[in-house]
C-alpha cells in the first residue's frame, strides 16, 4: 500500500508527516509539488481572469458622479459571457478581493439583471 499507484515511478510513498490546524504547513501541499505547482497556475489564471473582468466593466461602463465607472449586471453579463462562462464566480472573487461593489450575496441572470455592478 505504501506504494503509489497514480505514479509513473516505483518509488515508495513517503509517510505524510502529521500536521496540526495551528501549522503553518496545514491544508497545504508539500513544496515544491506538482500540486503546489497547478494550485499556483489555476490562482494566477483567476487572477488574470478578474483583471480582464475589470477591463470589460471599465470599457462597457459609465463613469458615474463619483467618479467610479458602473455597469448592470445583466449588460456585464451579455458581455462577458461570451468570453467566459463564470462570470458570477470571478465577479465574487473580485469583490474579495476589493476591486468592484455590487449588493447581495449572489447574482442571477435574469433575476439580477439591474443590479449595479462599480468598479473600485
């Protein structure tokens, strides 16, 4: 059993060391991993996809009295979903993250379609 079957080599796996909730290692791959490595591509892929989130809202938007460009979620959404299908998810990560305002947990197509979207 010590032996890894979803690995093209014949070495033996290395018994996991033990970790605790207040490690700093805990919940996180080893360095220098595989999985280390795709964890670090998919969140600079993210990362890429709210910046052009941000550039979409700042073309298709309109600047407001405050001086913060706004658009409609259901403009934004016509937008981008052709570019990509998870526009909520980036939308969230983006709020997270500080750069755009929008009210409610969620948004909806359809439902949510007048809801203002600014970008911060």
């Amino acid at each position: 059993q010590r032996k890894n079957p979803f690995s093209n080599d014949d070495r033996l796996a290395s018994k996991p060391a033990h970790t605790h909730r207040g490690d700093p290692t805990y919940g996180r791959p080893p360095e220098g991993s595989q999985t280390e490595q795709r964890g670090k591509d998919a969140h600079s892929h993210v990362g890429k996809e709210v910046e052009e989130l941000c550039l979409i809202i700042r073309s298709t938007g309109e600047v407001g009295e405050d001086g913060h460009v706004s658009v409609t979620f259901g403009q934004l959404f016509e937008t981008y979903v052709t570019i990509s299908n998870k526009v909520v998810g980036i939308l969230l990560r983006a709020r997270k993250h500080g750069l755009v305002h929008f009210e409610g947990e969620m948004l909806w197509q359809g439902k949510d379609d007048d809801v203002i979207i600014t970008l911060l």
